[in-house]
C-alpha cells in the first residue's frame, strides 16, 4: 500500500485534489461571508454563494500547495480539467456545509485559544523561541492580509476542526484488523530465480530480408518523424509592460507619505503576568476566593517586584508564560483580551498594575519593556515602493495592452511585426515544435503549451501561414504565433533503418524462443519440483524488496502459496523469460514495532477520513446543496479563436 503511494505519485495528486485540506498555513484567507445571488454564483450551500471568483481563487491555492509538495513532478495539465474543477467545486461546498454546522452548533473559540493557537505557530516565532509581532505583520502584509481579518479565518478554522474533530476522533481500528495488515506486509518468501536469457538463443534466429521488410510495413509508425513548425512568437507578460512604465523620485515619495502606516511598527510592548483563573459563569463565592488570592501575590509584589518571576513560576495558572516567570514576550494592539491590552497601555516600564480581571480570571501584569514605534526612511524602502508602484501600473496598463495585442495580431495577421513595433516586444523563433509539449522543456516557456501548440498547428496558421490569436498560456501571459515552416509527418526509408528493424525482429524472435523454452520449463516443475539451475535463496517481502523488479515482485507476491514449492513464470523486457520458485512463506523473527504502530495510525487515519467524508454527505444534504452553474468540459476552440 504505501509502496504504491510513492511510486504513483501522479496518481497521488488527483486523489489529494479530493481531500479537503485545513489553510492553517499562511496562505491567505478566502472570505467565508455570502455576496448574494448574482450572475457570477456557481452554488448556494444552506443560503450562501459560492462564487466564480471563489471557485477560482480556491483552485490557484489547490495548484499551489500541489505544486510545493510535488516540486518539478507537478503536472499544472491534471487540474486544467473539468474534474480537477469539480474536486475543488465539492471541497467548496463541503467546507459551507461544515461552516453551516458549526454555527447551528454554535461552536465557539475563546480568545484564549485562538492566542495560544498564534503563539504556538512556528513560522511566526523568532530566534528566542517567542512570538515576534514583526514577523507576523510582515508575513500577513506579504499575503495582502492583516491581522483583524487573518485571526478571524484562524477563529473559524479553529471551531471547524472542533466539528471535524469530534467525528475523526471516533474512528476506530480493531487490533485483530491491523495485526493482520501488518502480518500481510511483513510477510516473507524466500525465491530462486532461473532466467532463460534472449541472448542465449541468438544462434537459433535466422532473419531473412522478407522478415525484416515485413516488420517495417507492419510498423511503420515506428520510423515516422513527427511533423515540426518552425515559428516565431511574441509574448505579453506582466515583466513586458513593466519594462514600459517609469517611475519617478515625486511618485514613490507620494506613495510613501500615503502608505506610511505600511512602513511603520507599531508599539510594542513586553509584560509578565500572574493569572488566577476563575471561569465566566463560575459561582460569586468563587470568583471573590480567586480576586481574594490576586489581591494577596499583589500585595507581595509590590512589596518586592524583583519577586514577580519567582511568584509567577509558582502560583500562575497560565502555565504556558508561568514555566517563563510569567513572561509574555512583546505583543502588539490587540493580540491581548481588552482588560489586559488596556491596563498594560497605562503602565510605564517596570511598574505593576492593580488587579484586572478578563475573561480568563484575575491578572496582576508587569510592564517589562517597551518597543516604540518605528518607520523605516525613505530611502530604505525606495527602491521596494518603486517596483510595488511600477507593478501596480503594470497590472492596469496590461488590460489595455492585452486587447491591443489581440487586435493587432488579428487584424494585422500576416506578420507579428506590426504588434512587435506597436507594443515595443521581440519577435523570438523556435524551431522543432510538435504538437503536444516537449517534457524536456520547462512548462512554464510560453511556447511549450498545449493551447499555444493547438493554435500553431491549427489549418490557419500553417495553410494560410495567418498569426495564431492571442492565447493565454497562464494568468497576464499572452503569447501569439507564426509559422515560418511546416515539415509534415515523414517515415524513414527502409534502408536507412534497416539495422535497426534487424536488432528489432532479431530480438523479438529470440524473447519468442525463450519465453517458450520457460513455460514448457514451468509446466515440468509444476509436475515435478527441481531445484537444479535455480539460483541463491533471496528473501523478499512487501516491506523489504529492493532490486527485484516491480513485475516480478508483483508476480511472487501474487502467486498461490496454498502449496509450497510454488512457481511462477515472468517475462523480462529486453532480457528473456524467468522462473520463480518460492519454497517457504513465513512472517520475520523480529518485527518492526514502531512501523506497525504508524502502519496502525494510517488505518486509523484513513478509517477516520472516510468516516468524516460520510459526516460531510449528511451535512451536504441538510445545507441543501444547489449548483448553479454545472462545470462542464470546454467546446473545442476555432483555429483562431482568441483566449482572453
């Protein structure tokens, strides 16, 4: 099972399109809130819309996290289809359905939670181990969020793992059920290989001109070359149009003074507290032994302050910041329950507040540090605002310039010289271009693309040598063609391929003769066991069964071992047939332990998301689900047909 899974891992991407994945990461939130009925609306789940743009956005995030955990196997084409579309469409409305549950639940999360849940994120912790508010803002603004909306999403995520949570925590895998998945995995047998190679037949072979001929007229799709077009190509991207836009010394001082509060760290500030905890509805009897209890560490502290550290350690019910003397590390507006955020904002450094009491309990805080608010200098950021500026232009002027470069290319359609001139853009050549993408070039070259191939190869462009239209090959990237040459599909003569149609019939007619001479060989031993000519023992099992080949391990671990020895005939591509005896099936001496517990978790999981997928059905039909706008596979496109 888990040798499949790494060894299909194209296989592997379609089926995660399927799985809904939690964006605790930083990646951006999308909004949850309903727009209304529009035009634009693919699905309503329990009242609320699902827009095109939603749909969309959530597929670019689906590609991305693909393409982060799959590197250079990425493959952008399995998603560019209708059902790649539809994945993410039901991961969609699965996600409203659970949102509709959690608030008909009314699941909350306590602010308590949700900061704990900050502080313990790892990418926004700095070289102290602690949360750095800095890193924060930035990571935030570099995803063009802030702190107000991303917490909120958190929150959100935060009680829809507390619903998904309760169901995937039921799941349950009887020992006797894993014991023997681990049983099957680790299973043992011990094989003798006999290989009757092709080569020790070649005497045997004797290749006669009328065989060689009739191979090739029978295979001659084998020595065909390919059509090729060679042709030339503009591109209009993002880069292009930036290349264009200039930006002056006056524009980024104005930019700058606008957007100040980009450029600034707000206030920050670091305290120490001890909490006594006492919960919201607890009795008045309570709450007073727990102010009474604050009332007297105060007392102390501000008797000696440079105690504080050492009561916190000891009495703090926060035990996270107690282990610390109390210690919360820097924070900024906000990040702390009101109480709290505004009696530390009264206090200078070093002072100690009066008892304040929050939703959690009764605080005495101690203001250990302050970190005023910082702006960077101009000429720090300049040259950051000059490109942000330069980019922002670019993305409006490229509409503009797009419909330019559409039109030119179509109505100027027999040469890209009058767009090149036009739009300030080169003319580039490519030669050798087929029909489908070449895998040895990157799929990011604007030319190396199906929908940009389609068109090149389409009657227009070659017949009529007319300029491809405009096709987008990815967001804010147009490219369009023109064919300078055709070669139509060729089949190489006969003579010229002449030795390789030998080496060709020669070895097909000698695997002929020792695949034969094996299966007569296996029906013997069926018979009548002989070890004779077999090879060394060699163990093999799911778990453990390098350098044997995937067909002939598939073939042993397959056969029937009800009675032993058993056999099991295998071809081998391009070396003969073999034969594999297996003479004992047993289970290890020693097991691996811990892998069988992680093989036990994996059933566990896989139990709990199949029992969740059941979960989210039944939430699906009470939302009452209505698609709007079925996805649908696209019509072909004409030759020529602009894709904008």
């Amino acid at each position: 099972m888990f040798e499949f899974i790494r060894s299909h891992q194209r296989l592997m991407q379609f089926l995660l399109l399927l799985l809904i994945i939690p964006s605790f990461a930083l990646v951006g939130l999308q909004s949850y809130t309903s727009f209304g009925d529009s035009a634009n609306t693919v699905a309503k789940v329990a009242g609320q819309s699902i827009t095109q743009q939603e749909l969309d956005a959530a597929q670019r995030q689906q590609m991305d996290r693909m393409r982060q955990m799959f590197g250079a196997q990425f493959d952008a084409k399995m998603f560019d289809t209708p059902a790649a579309k539809q994945g993410v469409l039901e991961n969609l409305i699965a996600q409203r359905a659970q949102l509709a549950a959690v608030t008909r639940e009314h699941l909350m999360v306590s602010d308590l939670t949700l900061q704990q849940t900050l502080l313990g994120i790892p990418e926004l912790q700095g070289t102290d181990g602690k949360f750095d508010n800095e890193k924060y803002r930035g990571l935030l603004a570099a995803q063009g969020t802030v702190p107000k909306v991303y917490e909120a999403g958190l929150r959100q995520d935060l009680a829809l793992q507390q619903l998904t949570g309760a169901i995937q925590a039921t799941a349950f895998v009887p020992k006797s059920l894993a014991l023997r998945f681990s049983n099957i995995n680790d299973q043992e047998r011990d094989i003798q290989e006999l290989v009757f190679k092709t080569s020790a037949y070649a005497s045997q072979v004797k290749v006669t001109d009328e065989m060689l001929k009739d191979y090739y007229t029978k295979n001659s799709q084998q020595f065909q070359i390919p059509e090729q077009v060679k042709a030339e190509y503009v591109v209009l991207d993002s880069a292009a149009v930036a290349a264009q836009i200039k930006v002056s010394d006056a524009d980024v001082k104005s930019y700058y003074e606008q957007n100040l509060k980009r450029y600034s760290t707000p206030e920050q500030r670091r305290a120490s507290h001890i909490l006594i905890t006492v919960n919201k509805d607890a009795t008045a009897a309570d709450k007073a032994t727990a102010k009474a209890k604050a009332e007297s560490l105060l007392v102390q502290v501000r008797k000696d302050p440079t105690e504080f550290a050492k009561l916190a350690k000891e009495n703090s019910q926060d035990t996270a910041s107690a282990e610390h003397g109390g210690d919360l590390g820097y924070f900024g507006e906000g990040m702390m329950v009101k109480p709290f955020s505004d009696a530390a904002l009264k206090l200078k450094q070093g002072e100690i507040s009066d008892v304040v009491e929050s939703d959690f309990g009764y605080h005495i805080i101690q203001l250990t540090g302050i970190k005023p608010e910082e702006v960077k200098p101009l000429a720090q950021v300049k040259d950051d605002i000059a490109a942000e500026i330069q980019k922002q232009l670019a993305a409006k002027k490229f509409a503009e310039m797009a419909e330019l470069f559409s039109d030119t290319v179509y109505e100027q359609a027999n040469s890209l010289q009058p767009v090149a001139d036009k739009l300030k853009l080169s003319i580039q050549t490519v030669a050798n271009l087929g029909r489908h993408p070449n895998p040895g070039v990157a799929p990011t070259v604007a030319y190396n693309n199906e929908k940009f191939l389609t068109a090149i190869f389409a009657d227009g462009a070659i017949k009529n040598k007319r300029n491809t239209a405009a096709i987008e090959v990815a967001p804010n990237i147009l490219v369009a063609g023109h064919v300078i040459s055709y070669k139509p599909v060729t089949t190489q003569a006969f003579e010229d391929v002449k030795e390789i149609v030998r080496a060709k019939v020669t070895q097909s007619a000698e695997a002929e003769l020792a695949q034969k001479t094996g299966v007569s060989k296996l029906a013997e031993l069926k018979a009548k066991d002989d070890t004779a000519d077999f090879g060394a023992v060699k163990t093999v099992s799911r778990v453990n069964h390098q350098g044997i080949a995937p067909n002939v391990f598939e073939a042993v671990m397959k056969a029937d071992t009800s009675k032993l020895p058993a056999y099991v005939g295998v071809a081998l591509p391009e070396q003969g047939y073999a034969i594999y005896r297996i003479g004992k099936v047993a289970q290890p001496a020693t097991v691996d332990q811990a892998r069988r517990q992680s093989e036990q978790q994996q059933i566990t999981s896989a139990l709990a998301q199949q029992e969740m997928s059941a979960y989210v059905e039944v939430l699906k039909q009470k939302a009452t689900v209505k698609i709007l706008k079925p996805i649908v596979a696209s019509a072909a496109p004409d030759d020529n047909s602009a894709s904008k």
